[in-house]
C-alpha cells in the first residue's frame, strides 16, 4: 500500500491502516497518534487492533478470491487452448496441406517379376514423376504369391506416403477370395492407372497351333499347357474366361510374372499363353511368339506386327479381358501427401513417355484416379472375383466381402 503523507515512524504503530486521500483525515491522524491521555490511547490501541482484524480479514478474503479468480482463470485459458486446437484440427484435415513434399526417397513395391506389365508402367510414371516431386522413386520387384507377398508389404509399410504399390487392377480386387490377404480390402488401396492393356493368346511358333480353329481343336484333343503370372493374375483369368466360355479345360503353369510366363512359352516350357498386350508385344515384333486373337471385341494394332483379329470374330458370346495398370497407395496416408501425389500422377499419366509405352505395346493410355479408380476396382472384383470363384479357384465367396455379382 503506497503512503500518502504520514512520516515513515507513523507507518510503525498501526497508522497506515487509514489512511486516506482527504488532508484532514491525514491531519487528524498525525494529531491523534501524538495524543498523551492514556484512555484514548488504550482506545486508539483498540481500534487500531481491531481495524487490524478487519484488515487481515479481508485481505484473507481477498486472497480467497484472487487465488478462485486464478483458477477460474487457467480453466478458462485451458479450455479456450482446447477449442482453438481442436478448430486447428478439424481446419487442417478439411483443408489439408498442398505444399507438402517428399523429403527422401519413394519406394515403389512392384509385387512381380521386372519386365512384366505392372514392372513397366511403375518404371514409365515413377521416371516421371520423379521430376514433378523433386525426389528419387525407387523399384524393388517382390514377386510372390501371385504378388500378394508384395502388395502386403506395400500396405503394412508406414503410412506417410513413401510406400506404393505397382500392380494390376484385377490382381488387388481379387486377393482376398484367393485367400492371399483376406484382411486386407481393395477397398483400402487408392489406385492411380495409367495403362489399359487387353490380354493375347499367343503360341510357340514352333506350335502345331496356327489359328483359331487349331487352337480349338488342340484343347478339344489334348491336355494343353498355357503359362500365367500367377494363380488369380490377368494370364490366368484370361485362360479361365476362354475355358470357361468354351467349356474347355487346360493344364495351368504359373510363373512369378508376367514376363518369365512370355519367355517359358517362347522357350518352349509351354505351348500357350495369354497374357497381356504389353508383355507380348516385344516377342511378336521378333517373331518369337504367333498372336492367334486378342480377348477383345476389336482388332488388336500392334506397331511392327500384323493386325491381331478380335477373338469375338471366332466367338461371339467371348467377353473381353483387359486390365488397369498403374499405382496403389494405402487410402489412410496423410491427406496432404495424398494430394500432392495426386497431381504429380495427373501430369505423369498425360505424358509423352507413358503414351509412347502404350503405343508401342497394343495398349492405351489412361488416367484415372479418385473415385473413378474406385469404381474401376468395384467392376474388377466383381467381375474377376465371381469368375475366380465359380471356376472353383478361389476358395472365398466374394459375398463374404460385399462384392455384387456382376
């Protein structure tokens, strides 16, 4: 309390309990604390101790209430840190971050063989993509599985956004009724593809097999050998259409990819094969391996080779078999990341590299992500995972994961 005019020995004995701003009163109090009668100093006494009371009194009550005030204080400032952080939060996941990117290098899991379709498009967009995201993009090729061994690992990596996949749609829609990765949904992958490619039969040139109707003729007559990627991959699923479609049956040959399923058949380890457009392409130009038709309601342009005839020429009722290549990203990484990969992917798709790849190899470039990727991968389980089942290859009904027959 800041004195107002009593002499600093007043301050000893009780006076500045009251003093006051008024002259008068400061007056008064100097008068009375130089008076000698001792009644009135007995009463002075008195009621300085009493006044002393009064005061410890309410300065109890005043430290009462300032330490109430300081904590109601700090639970208000507490709670107010909590709603603005929680405002922070929610405006940070509905706005997520554009500017962010990869500080070390990506890794792309190509669940396959190297040379194979999946191996391919992954190299063409991750050369591409390097530049836009400024970072290196590593290929490590897992096969295993029918690549499931692969993609597992592409999902159980850390969720930040280093970690991808390249595979094909028709192979990730269909791990779970194989029983690969039962608990692992298609449904948690957003997939970016970049390549569309329809699957070719295709015979060792050394083969009696000459045209469609040997062809018929050799799997009507005799256990003939065709080559695939893998149990469940495109090779196999094309092999299962014509069959099934045909009421033929066939000795099957997987391999860890793609390509080694191409070179058995161009070795001789097998008569047959159907795999895709984009795998053949290179042995067909060499005369390596003779196109018989393409599993498509078109005809088949491949540069350096003769037009392949559409197998619906031969067979009306045969469905179509081509699959969706590109990349696999676990939905759940940061949604920041997420969107500055979609973009990079946006411009890599469009570009001259990955139309060139598509030309050269019968195939067509695409670019699809998003939600039109997710119906993409809706169609493929449906329409591969019913067609896996009924065949008796797959040993879990796709009911059990909600997937629709087609």
């Amino acid at each position: 309390m800041r004195s107002h005019g009593c002499s600093a020995s007043a301050t000893t004995d009780g006076c500045r309990w009251r003093y006051s701003t008024s002259r008068k009163t400061r007056r008064r109090c100097c008068v009375t604390r130089r008076g000698s009668s001792t009644a009135l100093k007995r009463s002075l006494e008195k009621g300085i101790s009493l006044e002393r009371e009064m005061n410890i009194s309410a300065s109890r009550r005043v430290l009462v209430m300032s330490r109430g005030v300081r904590v109601f204080l700090v639970v208000m400032l507490v709670s107010a840190v909590a709603v603005v952080s929680l405002f922070a939060a929610g405006a940070r996941e509905a706005a997520p971050d554009a500017e962010w990117s990869p500080s070390r290098t990506i890794t792309i899991i190509v669940p396959w063989g190297a040379g194979g379709a999946s191996d391919q498009t992954a190299r063409v967009l991750a050369s591409e993509m390097e530049g836009i995201l400024g970072t290196r993009i590593a290929i490590v090729n897992q096969p295993g599985a029918s690549g499931s061994t692969g993609q597992k690992s592409a999902f159980d990596a850390r969720k930040d956004g280093y970690t991808w996949a390249g595979n094909a749609d028709a192979s990730v829609a269909t791990y779970q009724v194989l029983d690969y990765t039962p608990e692992i949904s298609h449904r948690d992958w957003q997939a970016y593809f970049a390549i569309f490619t329809p699957c070719v039969i295709a015979v060792n040139p050394d083969s009696p097999i000459t045209d469609w109707d040997s062809l018929i003729e050799a799997f009507e007559t005799r256990s003939v050998d065709v080559a695939s990627a893998g149990i469940g991959a495109g090779g196999h699923i094309a092999a299962e259409a014509f069959a099934g479609n045909l009421g033929l049956s066939y000795n099957h040959i997987p391999y860890g990819g793609g390509n080694p399923a191409v070179v058995a058949t161009v070795a001789g380890e097998t008569e047959v094969v159907m795999q895709l457009s984009m795998e053949v392409a290179d042995m067909l130009r060499a005369d390596q391996l003779r196109a018989i038709a393409v599993l498509d309601n078109r005809p088949l342009q491949i540069s350096g080779v003769d037009e392949i005839p559409a197998v619906t020429d031969f067979a009306a009722d045969m469905p179509s078999v081509g699959f969706h290549f590109g990349l696999f990203i676990p939905k759940d990484i940061p949604p920041e990341a997420a969107q500055t990969i979609s973009a990079a992917f946006e411009t890599a798709s469009q570009s001259e590299a990955v139309r060139r790849l598509a030309e050269e190899r019968g195939s067509v470039a695409v670019s699809v992500q998003g939600s039109e990727a997710d119906q993409v991968m809706e169609q493929a389980a449906s329409m591969f995972g019913w067609l896996l089942y009924d065949s008796g290859v797959a040993d879990n009904s796709p009911e059990q994961f909600d997937i629709p027959r087609p």
